[in-house]
C-alpha cells in the first residue's frame, strides 16, 4: 500500500481509496507517483478486471497540495519545472491511459482541480447527485493545462466556464457535459457500483480492454478508417485460439 492510500483486492477488482479525509483528500507528490505506480502494477494481473478509485470520508479529492518546497530546491528553468512537477500529474493521466483495465471513479461531495481530472481521466465515473466539480487552479496562478489534457473530451464550453470561472458545477452539469457517466442519488451509489462491478466481473477481459482501447483511439478516427479498424480488431480478438 502506498502512503496516502487504502488498498483492497476484492475478487477482480482492485479498490484503491485516497485515504487523506481530514485533508479533503488532497494529493501529495510523493502520492502522485504511488497512484501511478499501483495502476501500472496492477495492469499485468490475469484475474483483475477493473480498478475502483474512491476518496475516503465526505469527498472525493480538493486536489493536489499546493506549494511544497522541493528537498531538492526550486526549478529554475522550464525543462526541470516539467520534469520535477509537470511530469508526476502527467505520469497518473498516462497511466489511467494505458492500463488495459477500466478506471472506475466513485464520486461523492466536492472533485476540485486535480480531483476533477482524476474522474474525467476514470473511464467511467459514477457521481453521487450531491456532488461538485471545479477547476480551481487559476486563483493560485496556474493556468490548468495539465487537468484540461485529463478533461480532453469534455465540452469545450464548459471547460472554460470552469477555468474562468472557478465556480464548482453539480453533478448534472458534469454528466451533461461528459465528465461523469451517471449520476444517482446519495444512497443508491454504493449499490449502484456493485451492480456495475458484478456486470463487469462477467465479461471477458480481453474483451474488456479492446473496448477501452478502441474507445480511447477508434473514435478519434475518420468514419471509414473507424470502420476498418472496428472490423479489423474484432476478427483479430474472434481469431484468439
């Protein structure tokens, strides 16, 4: 288990739950690598079919803790910058990205700056009808290029309502705009992930990952060559010995 986090296998799913509550659940850098890391591990395993990402306590994550002071000392050009804090956010979206599983977030009460990027990088994520969404890095001088890359998908109208803005947009709003998948009332939520976890437990992992590749990359494709792709791709995984 990484610093920071609460892990738990149950059956095919790995549960990984921020575990900073009397923090709002705000992520360290150490924690970004940790996060990054436990996804990549959990990739090879046969018998996993998903990963769930959950905050613990009354939110799912305020974001990331801002303006630690490196042990190392300050950047002080734009190549260290991007390598020494750039590269860690990047580093968790990169490897939401190429893990063959799906991300799962569950969401509940407030998913701000870096929280928020977490649930639109998740391939799918289940919100409580109660919770908020923000962007609020501009207020401490950050231009948040890096949670919009995670966000890529989301209505460009919305994103910069909330960059601009830096107002926390509800649940409806978010599954309207395409940063969640659904959206159910407080007390349904848990039920409602078990459910989806009982369904996914029953497919095929192959199967599975196909379908996650092919909508990270099939669907950015020109109709016809989506075409052959999905052809192509289904007979590849219909050939399987």
């Amino acid at each position: 288990m990484s610093e920071g986090f609460k892990t738990e296998r149950k059956g095919a799913f790995l549960h990984i739950t921020i575990d900073r509550a009397d923090e709002g659940n705000r992520v360290t850098d150490p924690m970004l690598d940790g996060l990054a890391a436990m996804v990549d591990e959990a990739s090879p395993d046969d018998g996993l079919k998903g990963i769930v990402l959950r905050g613990a306590g009354a939110d799912f994550c305020h974001g990331r803790v801002q303006g630690t002071p490196p042990p190392e000392g300050k950047p002080t050009n734009a190549f260290e910058i991007h390598e020494r804090v750039m590269s860690r956010i990047l580093g968790v979206y990169a490897a939401f990205r190429r893990c063959p599983l799906p991300i799962i977030a569950v969401v509940q009460g407030k998913a701000l700056g870096f929280g928020c990027a977490l649930v639109g990088g998740a391939d799918i994520s289940i919100s409580s009808r109660d919770a908020t969404f923000a962007l609020t890095e501009m207020p401490h001088g950050t231009a948040p290029t890096l949670a919009l890359s995670a966000l890529s998908h989301v209505a460009p109208k919305t994103l910069m309502d909330m960059v601009l803005t830096t107002e926390e947009h509800d649940a409806e709003h978010a599954l309207a705009s395409g940063i969640v998948s659904r959206v159910v009332d407080q007390n349904d939520l848990e039920l409602t992930v078990e459910r989806v976890l009982e369904t996914l437990g029953g497919f095929d992992r192959t199967n599975i990952s196909t379908c996650k590749r092919f909508v990270q990359r099939g669907l950015t494709l020109d109709p016809d060559t989506m075409a052959d792709l999905a052809g192509y791709t289904l007979a590849t995984v219909r050939s399987r010995g």
